[in-house]
C-alpha cells in the first residue's frame, strides 16, 4: 500500500512507485517506451493537498527523467489509485498564488480535455462541470474571500479535470 499525501508531483511519484514494486525495471525504462506496465500497482491512496493536477483521477505519472531533464509521461489503466480522499480544509491554508497556478493548472485540463479530438460526451460534460466549478471558485479563493464550499468546489472541479483526461 502506498499513501501520497501532496501535490501533483507527490502522487505521481506515488504512482510510479507503486507501478514498479509489480513491474520490474525502472522509471526510465518505462518513460523511454522499452517496457510497459503489465501488472497491477500495489494500492494508492491518493490525498491532495493541491487543487490543479487532478493527478488521482488520472492513470499517468508525471516524472523528469533525471539522463536528458525531459519531463516524460507513462500512462497505464493498471495504475490509477483505487482510493481518493478529497478534504477541503487541506487547501484552505494555500497561498494566493500557489491556489492561482494550481487553479489555472486545473481549468487547463478542464479546457484541454473538452477540446480534445479523442473527447466524449461525458469527458465534455465532466470538462464543462469542472470548468465551471473552478470558474466561480478560484477568483474567491485566490481573493481570500472563500467560503467552504468554495473550497470544496475547486477541489472537486480540478478532480473532475483529472477525470475528463482520463
């Protein structure tokens, strides 16, 4: 079982480490196309600190491989986290700016996946949903004029994000 509690970059690592104790090799084998994930990854939770990767919602991790400094993806169903636990009051304490990239980071994803070529019906309606969630929660996040629900909002629209890119 691995636990990730952090943003983006905390729960890819998670998911690759748990991809890689049931798939042998390692990061780069994997990023550079030499072997793919066969087997399960052991359990992730997943809890966000961070309203903008969707990373939870997503079966990708995100890593820099270290020989060239290219930020290289790997993408396998087998690796999506079973469990997600979305807390608002973890981002309730989030700088201004960090709420303002992250947030941005999220409605991108939203946007991205609504304009896709390989979009559905439901990633659009989960995009349009996300977006909107977003939209009116992160300029009172960003101004520290939030209530709860604003919060959770934006948490749950950048989950959706995630979901859509899915």
């Amino acid at each position: 079982l691995i636990l990730c509690i952090g943003g983006g970059t905390v729960l890819d690592a998670g998911k690759l480490i748990a991809s890689l104790v049931n798939n042998p090799g390692n990061c780069e084998e994997y990023q550079n196309g030499q072997k793919v994930i066969i087997n399960s990854s052991v359990p992730v939770i997943a809890v966000p600190t961070t309203a903008g990767s969707g990373s939870e919602a997503t079966s990708v991790f995100v890593i820099k491989d270290k020989s060239d400094g290219f930020i290289k993806s790997v993408s396998s169903a087998l690796m999506m986290p079973p469990i997600v636990i979305l807390d608002p009051a973890l981002i309730e304490d989030i700088p201004p700016f960090l709420a303002a990239t992250s947030g941005l980071d999220a409605f991108s994803h939203a946007m991205e996946s609504f304009t896709s070529l390989k979009s559905s019906q439901i990633s659009q309606t989960m995009s349009l949903n996300a977006g909107k969630l977003i939209y009116e929660s992160l300029p009172k996040i960003v101004n520290k004029t939030a209530s709860s629900d604003d919060y959770a909002n934006l948490m749950i629209g950048s989950h959706l994000a995630g979901q859509a890119l899915n």
